[in-house]
C-alpha cells in the first residue's frame, strides 16, 4: 500500500507557501507541510505567512494544484515566546486544511520540565478549538533530546490532541530502540518525518546541526532501519524533511524535492507488512 507524502518545508527552504505548494505538485507529492510561523533565522521568506493576501494566494495554490495541506510548523516552547501568537498561524493552517501542528522545547535549563508541560499544554488547548493536534518533536540537540523525554512531556500534559512526532534523523542520533517504539501509545503517532543519515553518529551538538540542517540523505542512501521502524509504528503519513544544500544547488527544489520522493517510494513501498492497528484520528 502506498502512503502519502508530504513535502515539509526545511526540504525546500526558503519557498512561500505558495511555492511550495507548486514545487510539491510538480514533484509528485501527496501533501505539502508549511511554516506558517516565522522563526525569524536566515533564509525564511519575508513577510507574513498568514496574511490575507498570502492566504489567498495559498489557498488557490491548494486548489489549482489538488493538494492538501497535512501540518504547520514551528509551535516552540520557550519562555520569551508567548503561545498566544501562535494563533494566527493556527487559524491559518486550519482555514487551509490542516490537521496537525508541529512543536519542541528550545529552553536551556535542565530542571524546566514542569515549565515544558505547562507551555505544552497551552498550546494544546490553543490548538484544539481549530482541530488541529499538536505533535510533539525531540531533536536530538533540543530540550528533549529523546523519547523518553518527550512522552515524558505528553503523559504529564495529558491532552486529546498531543501527539508524538518521530524524525528518523533523531530517532537515529539519540539510539533509540525499537522495543522503545513499542510502548509508545498508537494514537500518538499521526505522521512521521523521514530522511537518512550516515551510520556514524556526530558525537558534537554543531555536528548534528550540521547534518540535521543541511546534509540529510535520501532514504535508503544511508544506515537508518526504516524496515523496522514500519514494523513497530502505525502506517502512517510520511512527511519528507530533508534538508540537503549540496543536492538542492545541483538539482534545485524541484529535482530535489523529486529526487526525495523517489528515494521514499524505493524504500516504503517495497515494506510488505501488515500495519500496526492504531486508534484515535487517522493522520
């Protein structure tokens, strides 16, 4: 059975939405992931994501085009960042078909985890008025750093629209077990992010920056299990976050964004398994 796919937006930085949208069609690809919060880091498209014009423009993008709108990034847990601002994106995202929200925890203090679990759980109850979930991240050089942190996090919110994103990269920097995977509550896992990454793992923060931002690899190029991985999570939407600055000046985001795609049907369509049965909303 073949998934659908998305394109996330650290594939293709940079890209409006409207862009993006395009890119993602041409490609071949089911979904398209936006970034509807402005981080404010180099490289973002200027201007607000969430005006009406912009709306307009994305939303006839989405029309013209036959895609669909699967998530919205970046929710992040810090203390100088108020939740409250989230909510234009949110209104945004879900106006255009949206159903879930991406978040991680940024803070530098080891002792914050009630502070996570409260600004957790606000942005939880922001998110659920406009239908949407919100999927908590743990890259591997982030406040929750692993799996266990962050079920850690989601068991203490305890709200009906947390969920639990999986990036491959972190699942392989961090050394996590598939036992581990096992444990994790099924309806948590509405979709997955995928890349692949070369076995040695960095031993530095700025290394794993660097791979994590700008040197990913094409599933099946590099040492990641993703046989399984499929085996133990529910099937699942895939979000292609793969961020590749070499392949993306030699192809462009169109040839990378395609040649992303390809790599993932090799490797996902060829997992003859019988999913895991799951409950709760489908991604």
């Amino acid at each position: 059975m073949t998934r659908p796919i998305s394109l996330a937006y650290l594939t293709v930085p940079g890209l409006t939405p409207v862009e993006q949208t395009h890119v993602a069609a041409e490609a071949g690809y089911d979904y398209v992931s936006f970034r509807l919060i402005n981080l404010g880091v180099p490289g973002e498209p200027s201007g607000d994501m969430t005006s009406p014009m912009m709306l307009r423009r994305t939303r006839a993008a989405l029309a013209d085009t036959g895609l669909k709108l699967h998530d919205i990034e970046l929710a992040r847990i810090l203390r100088e960042v108020d939740p409250q601002t989230f909510l234009p994106a949110f209104e945004a995202g879900a106006e255009l078909g949206a159903r879930h929200v991406i978040a991680s925890a940024w803070t530098n203090v080891r002792n914050d985890r009630d502070f996570i679990v409260e600004r957790f759980s606000e942005i939880c109850d922001l998110a659920a008025p406009f239908g949407l979930t919100v999927n908590l991240e743990f890259p591997a050089f982030s406040r929750l750093a692993c799996l266990g942190d962050a079920v850690e996090v989601l068991d203490a919110a305890s709200r009906p629209n947390a969920g639990l994103l999986i990036d491959t990269l972190y699942w392989h920097f961090t050394r996590a077990r598939i036992a581990d995977l096992r444990t994790v509550r099924r309806d948590w896992v509405n979709f997955l992010h995928i890349c692949d990454a070369p076995a040695e793992i960095p031993t530095t923060r700025e290394d794993m920056l660097t791979i994590a931002r700008e040197a990913r690899l094409y599933p099946g190029e590099g040492a990641i299990d993703f046989a399984a991985l499929v085996a133990a999570l529910p099937q699942v939407p895939l979000s292609i976050e793969l961020p590749n600055a070499r392949r993306s000046a030699e192809l462009g985001h169109l040839g990378h964004a395609r040649r992303c795609l390809e790599a993932a049907h090799k490797v996902f369509d060829r997992q003859g398994h019988a999913p895991v049965p799951r409950t709760g909303t489908a991604g």
